[in-house]
C-alpha cells in the first residue's frame, strides 16, 4: 500500500470531514454544527492520509493556551478529529500521523499536546497520560436542597438569548476571567464562544431550545448558565429533567444562586450535569451528595512535547529539586534525566548528568503534570519508581494543585 500525509487543504474538508463521520459511526452531524466545525477547523494545523483520491486518515490541532499549576496559559495543541478508515486498520497510519503531527507540534515551539480519547487505550503507546476527570452527576431536585451563603440574594438572574452577540461577549468574558483559576482550563480563540450556543433542532431530542441566565450584582455580569429543560409528565405528576451544558461565576454568591436557581425550575425534579469538575462545590452546597449521584471519568490526556519547556512553565505547590529520568521511545529528544526545581513562584528544567531521583516514562509525567494524577499513586501502580528515598514524597507533593484541574468542554 502507497499512502502519503499531507496538510489539509480548504477544498478537501468535505471530503476529510466525511471520511471521520464515518468512522464514528457515519450519522451525519447537523448543517450548523459542520459548518461552525469548518469555521474553526485550522488547516495548516491538519493533516489527512490519501490512498490515491481518498482520505484514509484525519488528524488536527486547535491551537490552544492551557491553564497550568500556577495560572500560566501556556501553549498546547489540542489534538482532534483523530480517525482511520476501516478498511486501512493495522497499517501503521496512526502511527504515521501521531509521528508526523507531534513533530510539527515541537516545530511549533508548543511544549505540550493534550486530547480527549474516544478510547482510552489508544494514545498511551504515544505519550498521552489521562490527566484529568470529570464528573457527571444526576441530582434529585425533589428530595436534594441547596443552600446558599448569607448575601447572596444581592445577586439578581435574568433569562437572556444564548447567542445575542451582547450576551455572548457578557459571558465569555466571565470565562475569560475564571480560565486562570483552574488547571486544565483552555484560553479559546475567537469563534470558539459560538460552540456553547450551537443548538441544531434535530438534537434537542424533546428538549427545549437552549436557555441562558444572567447573574448580575450592580449591573456587572459575574455569571451564567446554560441548560435544556426537558418536560415529563407522570402518572403521579411532573417530573421535567434539566440538563446543564454549562455554569461559571466570579463569586461563590453568583455560583450558589445559579445552582439554587436551576434546582428550583417548577415542573422539574432532575438535574442533569455530565461535565463537571472533580471537586465542584456543588457537592459542599446540598443536603444529600449521596442523591447526586456523582461519578467520574477520564476526561483530558496530556503529552509533554517538549519536557524540559512544559515542566519550567508551571509552578509547584512545594519547594522541589529532583532529577528526573525520563523514558520516551516516541519523542527521543525527551529521554534521558532531567533536573527540576522551582516552587511557588516558577521552576527551571534543565538537561543533568546527576544521579536519578524518581525514573517515569513521560506518560507518567503527562498524567501528573496538571495536579490532578499524583506521582504516589503512580508508584503505587508501578508506573513511578524511586531511586532515592524520600524524593518520591516530596516530589509528589510539589507536583500537586489545590484546585482539581478540569476541561470544561471538548474539542
């Protein structure tokens, strides 16, 4: 078989974007979804393998600036519409597209690649550690209660249009403000706010159309929600299900009443959130976590393209200074030991001829670089060992984040 990679071309992406319908499964996506996909897709950052006139293989990369330990954005490729044809399995074009694009990534002078798996077994043989879970919860609204801090009724909601350009602009701009807070967060480009208010009829499967609530305090705008409402009725009466597609705030206040609000929809009885962060502190608000019904999945996996830039670029929550020996088959250039030290106010990485104090491969390392996967835990797994004892403790403490990094949607 003779196929080539090449960059993706504007007049090949109904062509390229067929091509990966159809290896999820092959329903086609709704006009207005594809048509902002196209929008956004960056071409230069996108490759197809063609076995003649056809597409047998798809890869991008949205350029993104992630949220580390510390508050930095720094730069990542978000890897995306990864697929292979069926026919062309077990041919290596994975491989030669995961090999192709991590070089142009290092090219780019981007430290780091991230991605969400549609399986998680795929991208480990390349370097992608999952870094990151998410929390879906399934709230009971008719026995679950919430409470809210003492002021908080200065806060005051209002319905607005989701995809009015002013409303728009209002919460991407309390977006923008929270990205900093939270690891694994992403600072979006233009056209990427419109994503949140994609809302094709043919998906809304009995649902409302997409609503929005403003949360204001002295006019400002310092939070917003977004949700379906799902009328059911039973025998016995209503029982309307929300589902949330998003909620940030500024404040604890704004945060408390949007969830109080969203509890409180008449007719409804269900809350429903699938995205949410590990240690979201709507779990600290209600009567019974237990009626939540919280459970977690793997959500971002991190690859370090280049780990003495990408472990340099965020801080670390204790004082550290350890040599790391790193294995990585796939990107040589990392192999071999690395010296770390920094702490709360920044780090530096640099190449060292030491003696060892931990040895990972740089899954491990991709795993617990945003906080959230600690390297005990890791060792535990056999996936860290320790060299020198007492560096694993300490190392592993440094490593951590106060607050649970999270993706809050895909790409």
């Amino acid at each position: 078989m003779t196929t080539d990679v090449r960059v993706l071309r504007p007049e090949q992406w109904d062509h390229w974007y067929g091509k990966l319908v159809v290896a999820f499964g092959g329903v086609p996506k709704a006009p207005e979804g594809q048509e902002l996909w196209r929008e956004l897709t960056e071409f230069d950052r996108s490759i197809g393998v063609w076995d003649g006139d056809t597409c047998v293989g798809t890869a991008g990369a949205f350029g993104f600036g992630l949220t580390v330990p510390g508050g930095a954005p720094v730069r990542a490729a978000g890897v995306t519409m990864v697929s292979v044809a069926a026919t062309h399995r077990r041919r290596g074009i994975l491989t030669s597209m995961m090999r192709r694009q991590l070089d142009d990534v290092r090219s780019w002078g981007e430290p780091l690649a991230v991605l969400t798996a549609s399986e998680p077994a795929i991208y480990g043989r390349f370097g992608y550690g999952p870094a990151t879970c998410q929390a879906a919860m399934e709230i009971d609204t008719a026995r679950v209660r919430i409470a809210v801090p003492e002021g908080a009724d200065e806060v005051r909601l209002r319905f607005a249009e989701p995809a009015d350009k002013a409303v728009l602009e209002a919460c991407e701009a309390v977006y923008a403000r929270v990205v900093a807070d939270r690891p694994g967060m992403l600072v979006r480009q233009p056209g990427w706010e419109r994503l949140a208010v994609l809302d094709p009829e043919s998906g809304r499967e009995g649902s409302s159309p997409l609503q929005c609530v403003l949360a204001e305090r002295g006019g400002e705008v310092v939070g917003y929600v977004r949700f379906f409402n799902t009328p059911v009725w039973e025998a016995d009466g209503p029982a309307g299900r929300i589902a949330l597609r998003d909620l940030e705030a500024l404040d604890p206040d704004a945060y408390a009443v949007l969830w109080r609000f969203l509890f409180d929809i008449d007719l409804t009885s269900t809350v429903t959130a699938y995205n949410r962060p590990v240690d979201d502190a709507v779990q600290y608000l209600v009567s019974d976590v237990r009626r939540c019904d919280v459970r977690l999945k793997d959500s971002l996996f991190v690859r370090l393209v280049e780990v003495g830039a990408a472990l340099a670029a965020r801080t670390y929550q204790a004082p550290v200074d350890v040599v790391l020996e790193v294995e990585d088959t796939f990107c040589p250039w990392n192999a071999g030991r690395w010296r770390l030290s920094g702490d709360g106010t920044g780090a530096a990485c640099e190449r060292t001829e030491d003696v060892a104090d931990l040895a990972l491969s740089v899954r491990e390392l991709g795993a617990a670089y945003l906080g959230g996967v600690t390297l005990a835990s890791l060792a535990r797994a056999g996936r860290v060992r320790e060299l020198r004892p007492g560096a694993l403790g300490r190392a592993s403490v440094a490593f951590g984040s106060a607050v649970a990094p999270w993706l809050p949607h895909g790409f």
